[in-house]
C-alpha cells in the first residue's frame, strides 16, 4: 500500500474472539487510533478517536531538513 507518507504493508489478523487487526508496518506516521467495528459491512467508529499531531509534525519537519541538507 502506498500512502502520502510512503511505502507501508498492512497486515491483518483475527484473534480467537473472531475481532480482526490491522497493522501497519513501515514508514508510515500516525494520525489517529481508534477502534472500528466492521460487522455491519461498513466500517464504523466504536470509541473516541485519539489523534497524534506532535508526530506528524515533527516528521515533516524532519523532512524539510533533509530535503533542504541534501537539495532533494
């Protein structure tokens, strides 16, 4: 899967309960974690969504760095 952040793989699981997970792995940034339940066929938010804006950030910093040390 190709992202705005980059390459990452999702991996997708079900535990003995039958409730799926989905991991990114990669060089991706996260934005949001939440839970979804997907029973209805239709992905639908279940709890408070816990959003994480420091870490985007501070990869875009990191990017204007590099792009401006090495005149990407």
């Amino acid at each position: 899967m190709v992202n705005k952040g980059g390459m990452i793989r999702c991996t997708v699981s079900r535990n003995i309960q039958g409730e799926l997970k989905v991991n990114f792995t990669g060089n991706a940034t996260y934005i949001y974690s939440c839970t979804v339940d997907y029973s209805s066929g239709r992905f639908d938010i279940i709890s408070d969504k816990e959003s994480f804006f420091e870490e985007g950030m501070l990869y875009q910093e990191f990017l204007e760095k590099v792009t401006e040390d090495y005149k990407l």
